[in-house]
C-alpha cells in the first residue's frame, strides 16, 4: 500500500472527515467561533497554485492549537466581511487589537468587522520598505557600472585591447562590489563579518547617497527597538520623516507616503508592540505542511486535516 492509498484510507474510513460540520463549505471558508481573542492577526497565505486565503489567527494561541479563527477563499474584502460578520457581534466587539500589513481591503475589513479594535500596521512591513528603498539605490549604481563596464569593453575592443576591469582595494571589481554588498545592507554594522566591514567603507566611501540611505534604514529600525512611550514615538517618526523628505532621494518615496497615510496605525504598534510575527510564523506552517502533502490535490481534505491541528 503505498502514501496515496494510505491517505485515502485516513480520509473514507480512520478518520471523522466525512462527518465534519465545515466540509461542504471549507475551499470557501472557514470559521472557528470559539478561538476568537483579544488580540489578532490578519493576512493572506497562498495553499497552491498561486491560489490565496485570507487567513485570521489568535495571538494567545501562539500558532498551535486554537490559532485559527477565520480562513476565506480569496482576498475580497466584500467576501472576507461577509463570512467574519457571521461571528455574533457581542463576540467580534471584544476584539481589542488587530495586526495588519498595509493592504487597503485588510485594514477595511478589520474596520467593518471589529469595529472596538485598534487596527496596528505591522512593523516589519514598514521597515521592509526602508530596506527596498536602499536596495533600489544599491541596484541603480549596480545599473550605471555595467553600463560603464560594457561601453569600456567596446572601446577596449575596438583599440584592439583586451580589456581588464579595475580592482578596488578588497579585491573586488566595482561590478562585484555593488552585487556583494546586497546582504550586508540588511545587517547592523555590528553584524557585519570583517571583509562586509571592508567592502562597506569602500561603498560608502565611492556611493555617499547610499551610505545616507543606509543610515535611514537604521534610525527607522532604531526608533522601533528603542521607544516605548507613543508619544515619543510620534515625535522620532516626523524627524525621521521630515529628515527623509528634505533629502531629496526619491527611492524612499514610497515609504514617505505610507507614514503618510497610515501613520495613525503605525503608532499603535507602540501600545502593544504587537507585529505580525505570529500570522508570519503560521504562514511557514502551513507551507511546511503543504510541502508534507507533496502539494494540495484536494483543498477540503487538506483544510480538514490543517484544522485538526491548529483550530
């Protein structure tokens, strides 16, 4: 008898699937009334094929049993209100606080539904764009060196010389240089090995609008690690913000406009500190246990078997 028999087996005859209450409607959704907290995420996660869920966890349940409170077919906000409204109301009204990316339906149906909740921006989404912003700075002098490099072969070509790049004094051409210091602009200087602390002074020292950048990124991390009073918060965030905005670079335009326009929910991430850590951490989850299956043939048994674990 090999895997797929013994999985049919469990389905028809070992375990209770054809006897659950949700098995007519779980590809579309999910709900799970009695794992509902004070404290909640909301994301979306992808099953297979590229096909998403929008799924809401329970913090206290720390990605075990109890996590799941709501899964939804798709990322509608119309869809997802419509299966989350199906919660008693006294119930949805307890929910204190709800953990987001910045996605405009996300937040819309956190508004609709749990109406009593503080609606928190996730921190990391925030600082990835801090981080983009760097990389696309990295990327566009990464760009201009290849130019350089290929219009210096053609005329090394056409003088009837063999062209040979110019080496920096770790070793590295400038080509090389831009593509290795990828990684260590997403560290701290302290985390940087002793050839990423070299290969750093020469960027710097050749690219000082990213040196800038990177010293952005930082402060941007470094107001998240350190303030606890909101308040506080509020006045670092406008200095950063002002600080980024006079600088003229206009990669970090688009982090610019989401403090903008969400920063009344970024600085509720200072009453809690609460990120999404959690909804992350269940999305791995599920991708391990996608991964088990070999894939998602059938959607209700995999759901059916998810739940048993973690609703």
């Amino acid at each position: 008898m090999d895997g797929q028999q013994l999985q049919e087996q469990y389905k028809d005859y070992l375990s209770d699937y054809h006897q659950w209450d949700q098995k007519d409607h779980a590809d579309k959704w999910l709900l799970y009334p009695q794992n509902i907290g004070g404290f909640l995420s909301i994301d979306e996660t992808s099953l297979s094929n590229g096909e998403l869920y929008t799924i809401v966890t329970n913090k206290a349940a720390k990605g075990g049993k109890g996590a799941i409170v709501a899964m939804v077919d798709g990322t509608r906000a119309e869809d997802i209100i419509a299966v989350l409204n199906k919660l008693p109301r006294r119930i949805r009204w307890k929910v204190r606080e709800v953990t987001m990316d910045m996605a405009a339906n996300m937040e819309y149906v956190v508004k609709i539904c749990f109406p009593k909740a503080s609606r928190v921006t996730d921190r990391f989404h925030v600082q990835q764009l801090a981080y983009d912003a760097v990389q696309e700075i990295r990327i566009k002098h990464r760009w201009k060196a290849l130019d350089r490099e290929t219009i210096e072969i053609h005329i090394a070509k056409a003088n009837g010389r063999k062209y040979t790049p110019s080496v920096l004094a770790n070793g590295d051409t400038l080509k090389q240089l831009l593509a290795r210091s990828r990684y260590l602009l997403f560290k701290k200087p302290t985390a940087w090995t002793r050839s990423q602390k070299v290969r750093a002074e020469i960027l710097f020292e050749l690219y000082p609008d990213l040196k800038k950048a990177y010293h952005f990124s930082l402060q941007l991390g470094a107001i998240y690690h350190q303030t606890r009073d909101k308040g506080v918060a509020f006045t670092k965030l406008a200095k950063w913000y002002d600080r980024v905005d006079n600088s003229g670079m206009l990669a970090f335009g688009s982090i610019s406009r989401t403090i903008q326009s969400h920063y009344q929910t970024i600085l509720n991430y200072f009453d809690h500190r609460s990120t999404n850590a959690s909804a992350e951490s269940f999305n791995a989850k599920i991708k391990s246990f996608r991964s088990s299956f070999r894939g998602v043939r059938d959607v209700r048994f995999f759901l059916f078997r998810l739940t048993k674990i973690y609703a």
